[in-house]
C-alpha cells in the first residue's frame, strides 16, 4: 500500500510539473522587449464594444521589413482605444493608447508583435484598430447669389419738334362767282333753259352770215344796175 502510494503521489508531482513548466515556456514565449503593449499568448480577443475601424482610418506606414507598425495620424472624427499587433510563433501585443506609457495620441512609432520562440524578431502578420467613429455632419451646400444690379432707366423719346416751313402759306382767296339772274344763266337772255351748253357764239356767226347775205345782195344789184 505504501508503495502504490508513492507511486500515486510521484504521478501527480511529474504532471503538476509538466503542467507548470508547460505554462512557463507558453508565458516565456509570447514577450517583448516593447514595455508599452500587454503581450498575450493565443489568438487576439476581438474588439470589446464591436467596433474595429478600418486601417483607412489612421495614416500609417509598415518599416524595418515589415516587423514595426507607426501610425502617423488619425483621420477626423476618429477615437482609437486599443491597437492589437499580430506576428511570430505566438500570441500578440495588445496597446492601449494613454496607458503604459503610450501616448494617449497618435502618432504612435515602433509598434510591433511578440518575439518568436526563438527570440527574434517576427515580421507583423496582421494589425487592427479598436475605437469609434463619428462622421462629420454634411453641411448644407449654400450659393451666394451676387446682388442684381438696378437696370438703368429706359431713357424716354423726346417728342419731334413739328417741321416749321419756312414759306408761310398766304391764305387762299375765293371770289365768288357773279349770280346770274334767273333764266339767264348761260347769259343770252333768253327764257331756254340752262342745258350747260354756251351757244353765244352761234350769235357771231349768225351775224356774220347776215351781214354776209346783205352785201350779196349789194354787190346783185349793183351789177344790175350797171348792166342796164
């Protein structure tokens, strides 16, 4: 009995043993010679609150071959809380800006991951960002419209002065026309009426051929006489 016991109690001792060595190489293994971040064996925890930013969020740069991280700025309206660098055989380096000595403000140099079993330095395997973001309200677009300038006066027309003829225009005279007594209008002094027809000079030539006749006559007889 007091052999199996023994026995029993040097199991329990070599496992205890194994486990806390097992443990001690796990913790040996995932440090940093960083004293800033919290260097965490395993895969990293997601961000606590859900919301991981986009690595457009931040102005960064990879150097030294890809095994440090500096983040330059932070874009407007951006909050990091926690930076979660991953790389090497195990775990990763977990900051949190305005703890540990890490500026509570970017920029932030140097960041990188865990050593590898080996004590070298591992190349960044993947990186994330922790944080809020607020977006900046759209303000509303206004146009300036430029004062319209007061359209001139329309200049009125000036009436046309009335052309002035130099030659004044004498008066015209109208004489009147004599009256012809009536039943004489065409002046013969006959009771016929007045056709609009002047025959007064049918009256010359009447005249003529009487006074014509008469010294006809004249001129027969006196050659009758001579010829007796």
């Amino acid at each position: 009995m007091r052999r199996r016991s023994f026995r029993g109690a040097v199991a329990v001792m070599a496992l205890t043993t194994a486990a806390l060595i097992g443990t001690a190489g796990s913790a040996l293994a995932c440090y940093s010679d960083d004293t800033r971040p919290n260097p965490t064996p395993g895969k990293p925890t997601p961000c606590a609150d859900g919301k991981v930013l986009d690595q457009k969020d931040v102005v960064f740069e990879l150097t030294k071959n890809n095994t440090r991280l500096n983040i330059k700025s932070v874009n407007e309206g951006v909050t990091v809380t926690r930076i979660v660098v991953v790389g090497g055989d195990d775990g990763f380096n977990d900051y949190t800006p305005g703890k540990k000595k890490l500026d509570k403000n970017a920029p932030w140099n140097d960041l990188r991951a865990p050593f590898n079993y080996n004590g070298t330095q591992p190349k960044i395997d993947k990186w994330f960002l922790c944080g809020s973001k607020t977006t900046k309200p759209t303000e509303p677009t206004t146009t300036t419209t430029a004062p319209t300038k007061p359209s001139k006066p329309t200049e009125t027309t000036k009436p046309s002065t009335p052309a002035t003829s130099e030659t004044s225009a004498s008066p015209t005279s109208t004489t009147a026309a004599a009256v012809v007594p009536a039943g004489n209008e065409s002046g013969t002094g006959g009771g016929l009426a007045n056709t609009g027809f002047d025959n007064s000079w049918l009256i010359w030539v009447g005249a003529l051929l009487l006074a014509a006749g008469g010294g006809l006559l004249a001129l027969l007889k006196f050659r009758r006489k001579a010829s007796e």
